[in-house]
C-alpha cells in the first residue's frame, strides 16, 4: 500500500493496524498537509446497510470539530478500497505510553481532562463514543490528547468465540446486541442493553483506572470471563492517590449507571480540582518522590477554579485528613434579593460589616450588624458611590473601606458610624495587621489581572507607603500573617503575565518575596478571606468551606457546605463569616442610540431569552444579526440570532468567542488553540489558525481581516483571509495593551492601556495596518479606570467603559474628523449604577459590546449573595 494514490493522497508509511483495519501516514497532494488514512478491511463494508450506517456516523463524527477529537476530513472509496482521511498527529497512542506501574498522577490528569473535555463535547453534539479505550487515544508530542474512532464502533465485526479480553465485538444500537471492547465495556454494554452517554463515563473510569496502575481494572482468562467480572467484581483499590481522585475513579466504575457521573460536565470539574490540588504532584508507585521546597509558612497550592479564602481561621485542628471534629453550625444572617457581599467580623467576635445594596437596590453601602440577639443592622456609609470590602482596625473601633467615589480610594469611619474621611486615593483591599501597626493595600481596587496593581503597607494611624515585594509586577489579594511580619499574596511577575501567577510571601522589613505555588496558577482564583490566626487556613472550593493544617498543606477537610458559592470568608473570635453567592449570569441589554451622535433614543431593555446566560455579543453593521455565546449549566453554545424575528439558531454546539463578520456573512471563532470561520447560515469550519493561546478579538470594519491576540503579555495580530498574511499591527515599548479596534478606512486605531495606573485610552493614526509608534499616540481619556474603547461607525466619536463617576458606565467623546484630536469633555451615555446590575469587575470580552448605527448592545452581569455566620456547634 505504500507509494499508493487513493484520490489525491499519496499514501506513505504504515503507522499501525487493528481489527477494522490499517492506519497510514499520507500526504493530501491538494493541500500539501500530512494526513492519516485508516484503510477499511473489506468484511466491514461489505453489506450496504452496514456501509450507509459507517458513512452516517463518519458524518456525525466529522461535525466534532474539536482540539481534544481527531477531525475526520474526507470519506471516500477507489477501486474497491474503502477508507477514512483524518488528521494526522504526530504521537502515541495512550496504550503506548502507559507504563507498567502506571503514570504519574502529574502526567495522568492533564490527559484524563483532555479526554473528558472531548467526550463532554462528543455527548452535547449528541454522540456516545461506545468504543473508548487507549488504544483510541493519541497524545501528540506536546501534549495534545486526541480521541478516534468516533462512530466507527457501529463498524466492527462480531465475535462470539475469543480468548482475547481486549477484542472488540458487533455494535449495533438495538437493545439486545453487545458491543464494544470488552476490557473497556461497561455493565449494560455487557449485558447488550440500550446505550447513553454514562457507557462512556464508565469506560473512561476504566481508562483512568488503567493510566493510574498500569493494570486492567477488569481482566479474566477469557472473554466470558472478562464480562463476568465487569458485571459482578470491584476493581482492586488504588493506593497511593488522593482520596478525592480515588472517589472518582469508583463513582466512574459504578455497576449501576445513575449511582455513576450523569454528565461529563461535572467529571470534568472533579477532575480539574484534583488536577490543581497540592496532592496531584505525588508520585505513584515506582515513581521518584518529588522534592520539597522547605518554609516556615506552608500554604496551599492555588489551582484553576479553585477560590481561595487563605484566612487561618481559630479553629482546632483534630484530624488531618477526615472531617473536622466539631461541626458548625450554619446561620443566614441577611436574607436580600439584591447583593449583599465582603464580610469583615471585629477582632473580638461582636461586630460584623459587610457591603449591601439594600438601602437603595443600586449601590453598595457599608454596614454594621451587631451579633447580639435582636440587634439590628447599622448603616455605616451614604455615598451614592459603591463602598465595599471593610476592615476593621485591630481595637475593632475604626473601619477601613474601598470606595469607587471621586475616582475611587480608602476611606476610614468609625465602626458604629460617624464622619468618614480619605486615607488614600487610587487604592483599593485595605487590611489592617492582626497588631493594629500596619494598613495594606493594593494600588488597584478590582483584581483585573492586565491592569498594574502593587501591594503597598502604610502606618494605620497615617503617614508614608512603601511598596512590598517591588519585583513582583501586579499583586492583589493581601493576607497578612498572624505575627504581622509578612503578607501573603496573589501576584505575577507583570500584568497580564498569566504563565507567572502564584501565591507569593513577603516580609513587611523588606527583600524578595518568595513563591509559595509556582507558575502555572489560573488567575481566575482569587483568595477571598481577610485575615488569620493560629489554627488552620480557611479556603473555598464552590460551596465548600474547608480548612488546611498549615503544617501538612496537601491535606484538607470540609468544614462544611454552603448553600451557593463560598465567595468571600472572615474568622474571628471562634466565628465564620462568609458570603455565599450564587454563579452570576451575564444578561444582553439593548439601547436604542444614533451611534454617530452618541444619543440614545430609548430606554435600556434586556434582550428576551428564556435561561441561561449570554455574554460576548457582536453585531453587523446594520443590526439584523448578533452572535452571542449562550450558556446553561449543562451545555454552552455559540448562537446566532435574527433581530427582527428574535429567531436563534446554534452554530457550535461548546463555549467558544465567536465574531461576526460585518456584513453578516461569516462568523470567526475561537476555541482551544485555534481560530476558525464559518458561513453565517451554518455548514463546515476552515481552521485559519493553530497557536497556543490564541483568542479572536473581532473583525476589521472593511471585513477583510481577522484581528486575534496570544497570550501574555498581550500582542495583537491581524489575518487577511484573502492571502493568510499575519502582520504584528502595533510595536511598543507598552507590557499590555488591550482592545485593539481599526476605523473602517483602517486609517485610525484605537486601545487602551490596563497597566497604567490611569488605564488611559488612546487613538493614533494607521499606515497600511500598522499602527504608528508612540510618539503619534493621542490620549483621549485618562480619568477614572478607563476599558474597551470602540469607534462609532463614522469614526467621529470614541466610546469606551470608564468608571470616572464612581460607577462603571458608557462614556464617548468627540475627535476632531481630521486629526482625531479629542474636541470637547467626555460625556456619560449610559449610567449604570446598580450593584447587583453592574459592570464593574466583568472582563473584556464578555462586554462585548455588539456595536450597529442604531443600536448597542452589550453583556450586564447579574449578581445577588447574602452573608451567613458559623459557629462551632455546642458540644452535646
């Protein structure tokens, strides 16, 4: 077969065989790309009806486009020889690189995800693998998982007889028929019982089970017996791993299917939160043990999702992996329907303050609420500004908050009331030292990770800042210790810097500050509680409140669970407070306004739509189409809607950035590592891009190209889809700068920059694509933090997000139509001053905003939580 042409692939070299067939390296001689091409055996073809079946699964698999599936390009047949052309990735299957003690738990899971996010995006098209086992996965050289085979199980022959535990048998979707490769099938594969997505959670417990040990977690002498024991026996256990990991793998393997995972969605979950715990870095049997790095201050490993309260709360520790030996008891201490959140309690247990929307259903206020029995809430600030995060003073008389009024800063007043006054401006997360000596701060109130934020100590009674840990480029979240020597932090090595995120600790007497997770950390983390004390570090994990030993920080127990998102956690004096929210939903809001004039026309009205939340909307010039990405807490789709008939149709079926063309004929989205595009009416995917990571930005105005950024720091790039050129548009001195957006002459661009302490925005001229250096910079707006300016469509008028009048609201202001110099004051276009309705902290891309003549409309965050305390449980 080697040297062959089948159509226009030259076929190469043999890479491998199995019972369907063979699988070839080939080259596509039309597109000049390697290929691989699995080369049918005959006896599998060879009834039609058989073949028709294979062709409409080859079909269905083919609409999977997706990183973690093997995207099948071509199906066809010459002289007889029926085959299959797929991508071709340079690696090893799994069953390969599996070895016979099993993988360490570092190189297992971030397989085991990948292979989970394929099969959850296999299922939400609507397709059960049925046939998943290792020797159907590839790992590319970098790491890249890839599933195949989707579909091709409906092909394979059947087999009654066999000693072979790991053959594959007849597939048929009737109830009745088995199917499947045995070692990998589950119990009602085995019994030939009808089939849904939860046969393909158990085989990926298999799988997993196989990657951790080495071992088949079912085997027998033959392949009866094999079955026998998938139907009746438990797997060995599994030693030496997590015992969150350990549940997993038993919940997968689970004989009856509704005790097992219902959803890939939340296997996933688990497994993302094993991944990022301290306890994945143990090595498994055989596996060299990993080093240590020694401290006095052990804390724990911050991972993705992972929301970290890191306050040591009073709290006894009596066992260093069960549950915690005295429970809590739980108490709602507010009960709003709008945003109540940031709770502090008094060193001495007796006051709790937290910030509520409650007095206005707009803004943020302080209060005070004493925890003595029918006392009522005090309210502390009036401000039509957000006063949120309080801190009190180590004596409990003083509160120290942030305020977004008169262009945002910390303010003091007294605990139970009183005049307030400014400590300091364009400061925000005060938090005063367990001894009342120091007041930190960060320079940035909100956690934008592209925005320059430095961790900053001052006297509490007044005077002179000095900066903490100057090498460490953006720092937030400050935590001190209990002896008020060091703070621990959030921070990296500058904004938007993502692969140097990690938890830091530095001395309050000066000196580097020392990492306590190394980088990768996910920035979305965020450390949620206020201060610690002796006992054990407090951290959240979803509803989950747990607590660490300080001393052993792989090892951690829950404390106990709340009802919706542990957000934020404070302890003192033997209590817990903490905000509990649910996830927030991101609502599209529509405004009528004659983009060119900036007057709106009309009042702010959410789009209809019945669940769920949508966020990074995009429009065409004219308004008739937005492309939105909707999502539900069990599936994500990238939507296309009709303005005039409010018709939606989906146009991928996953949690994708998609940007519609101008004119309304192409989409372009981006998912992982890729960038592609798609007619507007549906149809098939051209991948224009491969580069890890890469997110699509948006169109230029003329339609032409495609404008995308990669990584951190942030550097903008543009693709001309009629040649493929990729040009860099913007060379700076600048470490980030964000929101890249071309006039549709593409004479003019505009952006702005995060890591400024004034967030400037700018517009400067454009030659050819390319952005003029800084010395032809025109600053348009420097007050207030400023965000993701965008042109009106004559190009006369700039808007962008600014929070200048203590909110985050629309402003514009007018440019000079030849020089683009700034003529007259920006002006305010649409006030948005609710807490629980609010701009402030959402990211970029999720604003949108989807930008017509006559209209914007744009993603506005929903939040609502409330505060609840808890307390040791009397002892019986």
């Amino acid at each position: 077969m080697t040297g062959r042409i089948l159509s226009h692939y030259q076929v190469l070299e043999l890479l491998g065989s199995g019972g369907m067939g063979e699988v070839f390296k080939a080259r596509d001689t039309r597109l000049n790309r390697l290929v691989a091409i699995k080369i049918l055996r005959p006896e599998f073809v060879a009834q039609s009806t058989r073949k028709q079946r294979f062709i409409q699964e080859a079909q269905a698999a083919s609409a999977l486009n997706h990183p973690n599936i093997v995207t099948i390009h071509d199906i066809d047949q010459q002289d007889g020889v029926d085959f299959l052309v797929m991508e071709y990735i340079a690696g090893r299957t799994l069953d390969a690189r599996i070895p016979r003690q099993g993988m360490h738990l570092n190189e297992a899971l971030p397989i085991a995800v990948q292979i989970a996010e394929g099969l959850r995006r296999a299922h939400a098209a609507g397709i059960v693998h049925r046939d998943l086992k290792p020797s159907n996965i590839m790992v590319g050289d970098e790491g890249l998982v890839k599933i195949l085979d989707f579909g091709l199980a409906k092909l394979t022959e059947k087999t009654e007889s066999s000693g072979d535990a790991t053959r594959t048998a007849f597939v048929e979707t009737e109830e009745g028929t088995i199917f499947g490769t045995t070692a990998y099938m589950s119990p009602e594969q085995a019994e030939g019982r009808k089939l849904d997505p939860r046969t393909d959670i158990f085989s990926f417990g298999v799988v997993l089970y196989e990657m951790l040990t080495g071992q088949n977690a079912f085997s027998g002498e033959t392949r009866m017996a094999t079955m026998s024991a998938i139907l009746r026996e438990e797997p060995k256990p599994i030693g030496h791993i997590p015992p969150e990991l350990d549940r997993i793998v038993r919940r997968c393997l689970r004989k009856d299917r509704e005790k097992r995972y219902q959803h890939l969605d939340d296997l996933k979950l688990s497994l993302e939160e094993i991944r990022e715990e301290p306890e994945s870095g143990r090595p498994m049997p055989g596996a060299p043990p990993a080093s240590k790095a020694s401290s006095r201050l052990p804390w724990v490993t911050a991972g993705a999702g992972l929301l970290l309260a890191a306050t040591l709360a009073v709290v006894a520790w009596r066992s260093r992996s069960g549950p915690a030996a005295e429970p809590y008891r739980l108490r709602q201490i507010t009960a709003d329907t709008g945003l109540t959140t940031t709770p502090a309690i008094s060193p001495d247990g007796r006051l709790l303050a937290y910030a509520s929307d409650r007095a206005t259903g707009k803004n943020l206020d302080i209060w005070v609420h004493p925890l003595s029995a029918n006392a009522q809430p005090i309210r502390i600030t009036t401000h039509d500004a957000d006063d949120r995060d309080p801190s009190f003073s180590s004596d409990g008389a003083q509160i120290a908050f942030y305020s977004r009024r008169n262009g945002g800063g910390i303010y003091v007043v007294p605990a139970l009331g009183g005049q307030e006054r400014l400590l300091l401006r364009a400061a925000g997360r005060p938090r005063y030292s367990p001894d009342g000596s120091w007041l930190a701060y960060t320079t940035s109130a909100d956690a934008n990770p592209v925005q320059e934020s430095q961790l900053m100590v001052m006297p509490a009674t007044g005077g002179s800042s000095r900066r903490i840990a100057p090498e460490i480029g953006w720092s937030h979240f400050p935590v001190w210790s209990p002896d008020s020597q060091s703070i621990v932090f959030m921070g990296m090595k500058g904004p938007g810097a993502f692969d140097s995120s990690s938890l830091w600790r530095a001395s309050t007497n000066g000196g580097a500050a020392s990492a306590i997770t190394g980088p990768p950390v996910d920035v979305a983390q965020r450390i949620a509680g206020d201060d610690w004390q002796d006992g054990a570090i407090l951290f959240s994990k979803g509803p989950e409140l747990r607590a660490m030993d300080p001393s052993r920080p792989g090892e951690s127990a829950v404390l106990f669970t709340a009802t919706g998102n542990v957000t934020r956690a404070t302890a003192a004096a033997g209590k817990i407070a903490f905000a509990s929210q649910p996830p927030f939903t991101q609502r599209l809001w529509s405004v009528p306004i004659d983009m060119n004039s900036g007057r709106v026309r009309g009042p702010m009205e959410r789009l209809p739509n019945s669940s769920g939340s949508q966020r990074q909307p995009t429009a065409t010039l004219d308004g008739a189409k937005l492309v939105f990405t909707h999502i539900e807490p069990t599936r994500a789709e990238l939507r296309l809607r009709e303005m005039a008939s409010g018709q939606e149709t989906v146009l991928q079926a996953q949690n994708v950035r998609g940007v519609i063309s101008p004119d309304g004929a192409k989409v372009a989205f981006s998912d992982t590592g890729s960038v592609n595009v798609m007619d507007a009416a549906g149809g098939e995917n051209t991948k224009l891009l491969e580069s890890l990571p890469v997110t699509i930005f948006g169109w230029t105005p003329d339609g032409y190209s495609l404008v995308y950024w990669k990584g951190g720091p942030i550097r903008y790039f543009t693709f001309d889809l009629a040649n493929g050129e990729i040009r860099e548009p913007m060379k700076h001195t600048r470490q980030v700068t964000h929101s890249l957006e071309f006039t549709r002459d593409r004479r003019w661009a505009s952006f702005h920059i995060p890591d400024d302490p004034r967030q400037p925005v700018y517009v400067a001229p454009a030659r050819e694509g390319i952005v003029a250096g800084e010395r032809e910079w025109i600053r348009v707006s420097d007050t207030g933090g400023n965000n993701r300016p965008w042109w009106s469509p004559d190009a006369n008028l700039l808007y962008w997000v600014s929070d200048r009048d203590g909110f985050r609201c629309v402003w514009a202001r007018r440019l000079d139509p030849a020089n683009k110099q700034p003529s007259g004051e920006a002006f305010p276009v649409i006030h948005i001053h609710e807490a629980s309705h609010s701009l402030a902290g959402t990211g970029i891309g999720g604003f949108g905003p989807a930008v017509s003549r006559d209209r914007l409309i744009f993603a506005l965050p929903e939040y609502s939580g409330n505060i609840w305390l808890a307390e040791k449980a009397p002892a019986k």
